[in-house]
C-alpha cells in the first residue's frame, strides 16, 4: 500500500502526494536541479530525434506524405502530389495478425507445485485482464510499437480510486511522453538506471493532484523569470500579445486574480531511477532464500519476525528505486517506490543495442519514391493530353492565342484560321521515359519485400 496525505477529495495514485513534511531549501534546490540536468541529458541524447521520427512515421501512416515545401511548390507549377498509401495496408495487416495469433495466458506448476494454487492464478489473471481490458490495451501498445518508430509502453502500478485495498491497472503510455535512460543497452528494463515520464499540467491540475501551496509556489515562480527555461513553462498571450511577460502588472499581476495569471502549463517530470540504499533481508538458512523486509518494519519487528519464523536477519546494500515527481523548482513528491521495477513496462518492436525501431521507418524511403514516380507518370500523362499550340501571328479568326490557351484541350474544339497563314499545330509532348512504370512497381515491390508482408497476407494472391 502506499499512504495518501494531506487530501480531503480521493484521487487516483496515477499522482502520489507530497507528504506533511517540509523539505530543506537547499535539498530542494539540488534535487530540481538533479532532476532538470538528468532530463535535458535524456531529451539531448536520442529523446528529440526520436519524437521527430517518430512523428514522421506517424503521419505517413496516416497519409500525410508530403512536405509542406515540396507540395506546395507542386502545386504552383500545376504539377499533382498523388499519395499512394501503401504503408496503411501494410501496417494494419500486421496488427491483424497480432490480433489472430494473441496466445491466452495459463499457469502450470512445476518442482512439485500445487496445482490449485496454479489454477488460481490462471483465474486471477483472466480477472486482472478483463477489469483492464487488457486485449484493447496490448493492441495500442503493440500498434505504437509498429508506427511510432519502436516504442510502445505498458504502465502497470496499483489503483486505489475503485477499491479501498487496491487493484492492478495496466494502461498504454503515450511513447512520445516516455523518456528511456541514455545509456540502456538492453530491451529489459532491469538493466536501466532511470525512466522518465514527462507531460504538460495546468496550474488548476497541479493543485488538484498535488495541493494548491504548491501550485502557488509554481506560479510565483514562472511569473517572476527564475524558471528553467521555455521548455519548462509554456505561456499564454497577456492583453498585449506578449507570451513571456514578467512585469509587476501583466506578469505576476495580483495574487488570486485569475484575470492575470498567463501561465498556460507546466512541465512535470516523473523520473524512476535507481540509488543506493541499506535494506534489511530475511534469509532462509536451509534455501539460502532471502527476501527484503517491508521498509516501514522497525528493527524491533523484523528480529520478532525473524525469530517467529526461523529466518536469519542481515543488513546489506541494494540498489532501490527512488521516485521523483518535480515541476520546475519545486518537488512535488521524492520518496522510495512501493515496487521493486519500474512501473514502465516497454514494447520495443526492435531493439539494436539501445536503438529501438519499428516497421515504418524502413517504409519512408520506398514509400517517397513510389509517391513521386506515381505524380510523375500522371504529370507526363496530363502534359501529352494539353502540350500547348504554336500559332502564326494574326492567323487565328474568331478567338485570339488566350481563348485557345484556355479552351485548346477541350474535346470537339474548332480552329478558324486566316486563309493564307500557317494552321495551327500541337506542340509534340516528350514520350513517357521507358521503364518509369516499370520502376514504380519496384518501389511497391521493395515495400513488400523490406516488411514483410507478401501478397498472401494482404489477401490480394491469385
């Protein structure tokens, strides 16, 4: 269990409260700041490439193909910008397949296990499953994996808003949000030293999560210019149009004046990292077994423990999770985490060495190549149907050269020249580059080839 202080309304344990204790302005000011330095060196390191591929992937995903530049340049040469999407289909027979081949969960004992105990834990992950809709859960979590360049995140903690002792929630984590140690070489976890989850709060959401004090303390401290930077504070136009002003009036403005208060978020880091600490451990003296005591035993109750159950007692240094939740110069919660992993559980869809990939971003190339054959051959076809007139001076009777530059594609048109002039005649248009069909088909080929996905799959064989 973990205790809730210092709150009158029950809130979920998605955001655990500061306790009743003061803490040390200097101790505050170095864990804020421990905090700040070890984010910017995860959001340096890989973080921002990350979001931007990762955002690519997305859209191409989603049809969105094109660069703004790139298509609008088309567009002013009166040249298309077709989007053939293939990486859609793609995509989404894979997460079928996920879908049909989803295996079911059962317990077996094992070393002389029981098998009651086997089968109730086979019955109490089915319940744990369907309270969380765990099905509905694992598809977003293995789709992020797929289109947001590798990464999809499990969050599994217990939750006390339905339950007075608590239940398991499991829940999918927006990867964008999710900031994974630099120095991981491992898909697992375990081996990580530190996971950050970082997201924008309102002021109202601070104080309701965390107390109005410190929402208070936030403010005066994004309102005067002493926060980390505009990565930590985001702010809304004042009357004037500034976004950053900090003057006396328009600035900090009168306290409890919502009218002036032009802080729109702030950013809350939730860091699970890894630290050094003493902890006592029970020890079976004929397994050699051992596990840790509860960190709110007393010695008194751990000897009393020890002594009821025949275990031995010893002290030694372990590395624990610590958890740390700061917005900008302020710690809103610092404290020993009540699990012994981190909440974050990862999807990766590869994992080469701490670079995590996934399906579409081997898709972009390809995926671009067939996009601009395709506008192309459409762009050749469209100057052979209307490649222009060479006219004589004067010749035309009845319409000038502008009539038939807008009218001259138009089916059962009529051309009345001056007798003793030159006849109108077409401008002959470049033939289609032999082997341009033949290369868009490569480019939908090597799409096939590089996921995976045969025609089989697609369900479009013969």
């Amino acid at each position: 269990t973990w205790p809730i202080q210092g709150r009158k309304n029950q809130i979920s344990n998605e955001r655990i409260t500061m306790a009743k204790k003061k803490i040390d302005p200097a101790k505050e000011e170095e864990i804020t700041r421990t905090q700040w330095a070890r984010y910017e060196r995860a959001r340096d390191n890989g973080h921002l490439d990350y979001v931007e591929m990762a955002l690519k992937c997305d859209e191409y995903y989603r049809g969105d193909q094109w660069d703004l530049d790139d298509q609008s340049a088309l567009e002013a040469e009166g040249r298309p910008a077709l989007t053939i999407n293939t990486i859609l289909p793609t995509v989404n027979t894979i997460l079928g397949e996920q879908s049909t081949r989803r295996a079911d969960i059962q317990f077996k004992p094992r070393r002389g296990g029981d098998a009651e105990v086997a089968h109730t834990l086979t019955k109490l992950y089915m319940q744990i499953a369907d309270n969380n809709k765990l099905d509905w859960v694992e598809q977003q979590v293995f789709s992020d994996g797929l289109i947001m360049d590798g990464r999809g995140y499990f969050d599994v903690r217990m939750d006390f808003s339905d339950h007075v002792e608590g239940e398991v929630r499991i829940t999918a984590k927006d990867p964008l949000d999710i900031l994974i140690d630099p120095d991981a070489k491992d898909a697992d976890p375990k081996t990580w030293n530190e996971v950050f989850e970082s997201k924008w709060m309102t002021l109202d959401e601070i104080s309701e999560l965390y107390g109005e004090k410190q929402a208070e303390r936030l403010l005066f401290v994004a309102e005067n210019g002493m926060s980390f930077g505009p990565d930590s504070v985001e702010y809304q136009e004042t009357r004037f149009g500034d976004t950053e002003t900090n003057d006396d009036y328009f600035g900090a403005g009168v306290p409890g004046d919502e009218e002036y208060r032009n802080v729109k978020a702030l950013r809350v880091i939730e860091r699970q990292h890894k630290k050094l600490s003493r902890a006592q451990f029970f020890v079976d003296p004929d397994t050699g077994d051992q596990r840790q005591a509860p960190d709110e035993w007393s010695d008194a109750k751990n000897k009393k423990f020890a002594k009821q159950y025949n275990l031995t007692l010893i002290s030694k240094v372990v590395r624990k999770i610590r958890w740390t939740v700061t917005c900008d110069k302020v710690v809103l919660h610092d404290d020993w985490s009540p699990y012994n992993q981190f909440t974050l559980i990862p999807f990766f869809c590869y994992f080469r060495r701490g670079n995590p990939f996934g399906v579409v971003r081997n898709l972009l190339s390809p995926q671009e190549q067939l996009n601009k054959i395709a506008s192309q051959e459409l762009h050749i076809v469209n100057t052979t149907a209307n490649s222009g007139w060479m006219v004589e001076a004067g010749s035309l009777v009845g319409m000038t050269a502008d009539d038939l530059e807008e009218h001259g594609a138009e089916t059962g048109l009529v051309l009345e020249y001056a007798r003793g002039t030159s006849p109108p005649s077409k401008i002959q248009p470049n033939q289609i580059p032999t082997g341009l069909d033949r290369i868009a088909m490569k480019a939908a080929a090597n799409i096939k080839t590089i996921s995976g996905v045969n025609d089989s799959m697609l369900g479009t064989d013969s």
